[in-house]
C-alpha cells in the first residue's frame, strides 16, 4: 500500500515538474541542493574529506565552495530528471553537443562490441539515454532500487530509446558475453567505491573499483570508451564527452596484474575532465572507503597514493 502510494507520488511529481520549465525546475533544484548542504551534514563531511584528499593544496574555503557548487550541481539534475526522462527525443538532442561521436561509430562498426566507462558528473542520467538516441543499442549495469513498482517505472523511462538495463543484483552478467558478440555497447560506471573490485587509483588515490571491463580487453580486445556529461554553464545545456581508451601493454604474465592495469589506465582517463570541472562530480560518494577504514591490501602498503600526498 505505502509502496503504491509512493509510486503515484512520484509520477504525479514527474508530471508537475515536467510542466515547469526546464531552466527555472532547475534553478529549484539548485536551491535545494544548496539548503541540504547545510543540513545534510553526513555528506556535507564526507564530500569535504574527499576534496581535501584530492586537493590538499586547495583553501578550506576553496573545497567548500566546491563542495557547495557539487550539492547544487546535483540538486539541479535531480529536479531536471523529469524532464530528461519525459521529454521527445528531439528536444533533448537540440541541448546536447557529442564530441567523439565519429570515434565511437568506427568503433561500433568493428562489430566486437564497445565497453563505455562512465563516472557521476554532471546530469550523468544523459549518459546512457544519449547512446541509445544516436541509434546505438546498450546495455547498462545498475544497481535497482528495492521500491518494485518504482523500480519498474524508472527502469522503462530510462530504456525507453532503446536501452537495455541489467540488475547487478538479480541479473549479473551472464549476459554480456553475448550482446558483445552481437556487436552492442555496455556501459559501467567505474567512480564508485565496490566491496569487490580492484584496487586501483582514482583521482590518483587508491580506491576499490569494478573490474569490469577488464577481463574482456584482455581476452576479446573489446574496445572501450570513456564518457562523461559536462554542463554547459547553469542551464539544461550539455556536452557529452567520448574518448578512446587504450589498453595498456601487458607487462606481467599474471590475469590479475593486468586487469589491475587495464582499470587504472580507464579511471586516470577521467582525471582531467574532473579536475576540469570538480565542482559538477559527486563528492559526496565515499569514493575512497578502503582509505577511511584501512581495507588497503598488503601489496599495496607501499603505494604513495595511498597516503593523500599530492
């Protein structure tokens, strides 16, 4: 009953929200993010740890402003979601520039299949939806929300160009051998703390991240991409960012060192575009928990990055 309840509440704000103009629902969502700075104190600490690990040369006040313009930058895609998931096609093709596009399609045409690495910046939701409206099929692995029915209404308004979304929970990736024989893109996103990943550096900090796509570069040469979704200035504008990534040449006879490589080369692509833009990342995410609770494994005791020197 709560639960169906919920449901209902949540299209019917889909529906208001999409009947307000996208600048001004996101000028709202701004101001909301800005207030839960304030209060969400949790996060706000966790977002001024991070970015004191990443830029300790960088003012208090300087971190703080960034993580106030990080709180805002999600605030306002949030409040920007109905309109990114219920708008036609057309439109949200005319606020959108791709840069890479030409790259990615010689890479589709192989017909191996394409990898694309994905981080949290900006309105990250495009990310996935973008590729399918370019007339690519993909795949896309998340993690559901436990709401069923809401789940469910997410799910369709996110594939609704095309996508194809697997549960990490309930779907794993059996699947993905085979649509990347058929030639289709699966895309990952690689700037989340995962209990079983690799320990690679992120933002040059030692981090546990998926090991997806790894093993499939190493044994199939599949192509990978990274994409990311920068905002243009404070409006529903965007610039969707793909590049290719090259895997490193394999140095050890050991699976495991060289998937620890192919994972650090596809995260330390997306150095620059964050330190570009820091303010439009979530800071917010405990990026770095194998730091904060001394979960680092002994081969890597003796890495410099993982003292937060930089």
């Amino acid at each position: 009953m709560i639960e169906s309840i919920a449901n209902i509440g949540i299209r019917t704000l889909f529906w208001l929200i999409r009947l307000i103009p996208v600048r001004l629902a996101g000028a709202m969502g701004a101001l909301l993010g800005n207030i839960l700075f304030y209060f969400a104190k949790r996060h706000r600490n966790i977002a001024l740890k991070n970015l004191q690990r990443i830029y300790p040369k960088k003012s208090a006040q300087e971190r703080r402003k960034i993580a106030t313009a990080s709180f805002t930058e999600l605030g306002r895609s949030i409040f920007e979601l109905p309109h990114v998931f219920l708008r036609p096609k057309d439109f949200l093709l005319s606020r959108i520039q791709v840069e890479g596009g030409e790259s990615f399609r010689l890479a589709m045409q192989e017909g191996k299949g394409v990898f694309i690495a994905g981080c949290h910046l900006g309105n990250w939701e495009i990310a996935g939806l973008i590729i399918s409206m370019l007339g690519y099929p993909i795949h896309m692995i998340y993690r559901p929300i436990k709401q069923r029915s809401i789940e469910t209404y997410l799910r369709t308004l996110r594939e609704r160009f095309g996508s194809t979304m697997h549960s990490r929970l309930d779907d794993g990736i059996r699947w993905l051998p085979q649509v990347l024989k058929q030639g289709e893109a699966v895309l990952v996103v690689v700037d989340q703390h995962m209990s079983q990943g690799v320990q690679v550096p992120f933002l040059g900090h030692l981090s546990n991240t998926t090991a997806l796509p790894a093993p499939f570069i190493l044994k199939k040469n599949t192509p990978t991409f990274g994409i990311a979704i920068e905002r243009i200035g404070r409006g529903f504008h965007f610039r969707v960012k793909l590049w290719p990534i090259s895997p490193p040449t394999s140095t050890s006879t050991e699976k495991k060192e060289n998937q620890s490589a192919i994972m650090k080369t596809i995260c330390s692509s997306f150095d620059p575009i964050i330190h570009a833009h820091p303010e439009q990342w979530l800071w917010l995410h405990r990026r770095w928990l194998i730091l904060d609770e001394g979960f680092v494994k002994d081969d890597y005791a003796e890495d410099t990055n993982i003292h937060g020197a930089s």
